[in-house]
C-alpha cells in the first residue's frame, strides 16, 4: 500500500522545476526564470514552450510558488513553461524613459534565443505561446502583438490591457514619463491601442478577466473591441477578484487553450 501511494505521488510530481541563470545583453545584467520540463522530456523530443509573465511586483517565482498544480499539468499536456523575472513593475516593453528597463528586448528576443538554445523546443511559433496575470497579462499581449513571428498563441489574465486609466499606478510613469507630459506614448504603449498590428488568423488570444476586478471594465472594453474588428479570440469572464484564488484557476484554462493550439486544433 505504502508503495503503490510512493508511485502515484512520483508520477504526479514527475515534472522538473529548475533555475535558470540567464544573462541579457541588452540590459547587461544577470536574471533568473524558472523552467518547469515535464516527465517524459529527455532532450531528444522537440516540445512547445508556454512563456509565463509574473505581475506587479512579482518574480520569477511567483508562479510555481503559489500555483504547485503546474507541474501536473506540465505532465499532462507535455510542454515546457519558463517563467521569467520582469523586474519591478517593467511591464514587459522597452522603456523609453529608463534604458535599465528593456524587458521587451529581453523576453522576445534574448530568453527565447537562450531556452532554444539549451532545451530542445519547436523553434517556431507553432511551438511557442505566452501568457500571464495583470501586469504579465498586458505584457503577453504586448510582445504577441509585436512579435507575431516568435509567438503563435497569447493569453492575458486579469491583464491590465488599457493603462490609461491608471496614470498614478504601478511604476507606469517611470516607465513612460507622466501621463500629462508624455501622453502619446501611454496612447502608443497601451495594448488596446495596438490591435491595427494583429494580421488575420496569425495569432491564437484568450484573455479572461474575473468580474470583480478593478481592470474588468478595460477587459470589457478590450473584447468588444476585438470583435467589432473581427478578430477571433476566447474570452471568459466569470465571478473572481484579483488574486492567487482567479488566477490558479485561471492558468487552468489558459494552459488548455495552449495545448489545442499546440496541437491544432
């Protein structure tokens, strides 16, 4: 009996959690991502990669600290997830007011370069898509929309889509200077702003907001402005705040979504 609880114990939690010490160049200086490889990976098999972004104020770690169950789904659906550091309130572009802050550069261009180049992934966006909560969920959408040709599918979870709003939160103006002294940048920075970028059929978006939360109203916004453009995308909304409790659940879906596209479907 003991031995048979051991082996379902080890199979549930057979996925790999490591550290990863990555370098940017572009930010010269040293930053941590967690990657998260499944049972059956060995290094001989090409697998897909789903890109996690933390939120305000989070980490690397965020993820895998408060949302264990990503090991077993990790399992499930056979794919890689790599959490990256994007900082203290980065927002996951390139800011035009602080050269320190180029996390746009960093995640689309030197992490995937580098997880192509130590693990064996599909190195296509086919094989690639990228989500993540609040601030990760605006930054999700950013670099999907920017990149369409690294990134095949990208999700946002209770994403602060529209920043506008918003001009005295998060470390947004020191990213992009005040709102009153630079607002064409917010105009130019804000995703909902971005969606003339997105090429028909190019790229896979599911965007989930709970209905209690403060950025609910421009998830709102966000979706009924897709569809006026006729632009496909899954779009849940369901009783839920801002916190670990929606986004557990959440990532759920989220890591579904990414798995039918994987596969096709």
């Amino acid at each position: 009996m003991f031995l048979s609880l051991f082996l379902i114990s080890y199979l549930t939690f057979a996925a790999k959690v490591d550290t990863l010490l990555t370098h940017s160049e572009v930010m010269n200086k040293e930053i941590k991502a967690v990657v998260i490889t499944p049972d059956l990976y060995t290094g001989e098999k090409a697998m897909p990669v789903v890109y996690l972004l933390h939120g305000y104020s989070g980490n690397y770690a965020n993820w895998i600290n408060n949302v264990p169950q990503l090991r077993q789904l990790v399992d499930l659906y056979q794919f890689i997830i790599v959490c990256p550091d994007g900082g203290f309130g980065s927002w996951y572009f390139d800011s035009p007011a602080d050269e320190t802050f180029q996390y746009e550069t960093y995640v689309a261009t030197e992490l995937v370069g580098l997880i192509d180049q130590q693990y064996k992934t599909i190195k296509t966006k086919k094989g690639r898509a990228i989500t993540g909560l609040s601030m990760g969920g605006h930054g999700a959408l950013y670099l999907a929309f920017r990149h369409q040709d690294v990134f095949g599918a990208a999700g946002s979870m209770s994403g602060g889509v529209d920043i506008r709003p918003f001009p005295n939160n998060w470390d947004l103006a020191k990213r992009l200077g005040s709102f009153a002294e630079h607002a064409d940048l917010w105009e130019k920075y804000t995703v909902i702003n971005m969606l003339h970028l997105l090429e028909p059929n190019k790229l896979a978006l599911i965007i989930d907001c709970g209905t209690e939360d403060f950025f609910f109203q421009v998830n709102e916004k966000l979706h009924h402005t897709l569809m006026e453009r006729n632009i496909a995308h899954d779009y849940i909304t369901r009783p839920g705040a801002h916190n670990w409790n929606y986004w557990s659940n959440s990532v759920t879906y989220q890591l579904l979504f990414m798995h039918h596209f994987f596969a096709g479907k």
